[in-house]
C-alpha cells in the first residue's frame, strides 16, 4: 500500500504536543505518532470501525471482505449491520461457504 500525505487543521497546543513526540525519542517522526494514534483509536472504538467499514462498502471503495476486516465482525454480522443501515449488499458477496454453494450449482 502506498503512502499518501494528508493534512488537517489543529490548535496550538496539540500541533506542539505531535511535534515534541519526536523530540522525545517515543516515536522518530510525526507521521510514526498520528498513525499510532489513529490505529489506538479506531482499535478501541468498535462503532467507528463499523461506520467506517460500511461507509466504504456503499461508496464502493471496499470488497465486504475487507468490510468484515476493518469492521473486525463476521460476514453474517457485517451483513446485517449493512442491511440495517440500508446499504444493499453487492451481489457475489458472501461467505466462503456461500460462494462455494453457488459454484456447485453453476453446471447444476
């Protein structure tokens, strides 16, 4: 996966704090800190890496595979929470039982 720059707007105080991570020797750089930060943060909020992953299903951007990954659920799981929230599942997409049961019935 390759890298991209981002950019955000923060107070003072906070842009000095991120800047004196490095200073301090806990991290080498800003972006090692803010990538620590953000995987710290999306690991402990469970409802956030739910939208998250079902935002980027409906606008596409992700297989449900990968939706199940960031979402940390099961397929059956992350199947209801989308159907829930309205997002129509993509047809194909399914558990590997499932995608096993439609390749039988392909010469059937």
């Amino acid at each position: 996966m390759t890298a991209k720059n981002i950019s955000f707007t923060a107070p003072e105080l906070l842009k000095m704090e991120i800047e004196a991570t490095a200073n301090i020797g806990y991290y080498d750089n800003k972006s090692e800190f803010l990538r620590d930060a953000t995987r710290t943060l999306l690991a402990s909020r469970r409802d956030l890496r739910i939208a998250i992953a079902c935002e980027l299903y409906k606008k596409e951007k992700i297989s449900l595979g990968k939706a199940v990954e960031i979402a940390d659920v099961n397929y059956e799981e992350i199947k209801k929470i989308l159907v829930e929230r309205g997002i129509t599942i993509k047809r194909g997409s399914g558990t590997v039982e499932d995608m096993k049961n439609r390749a039988k019935n392909i010469g059937a």
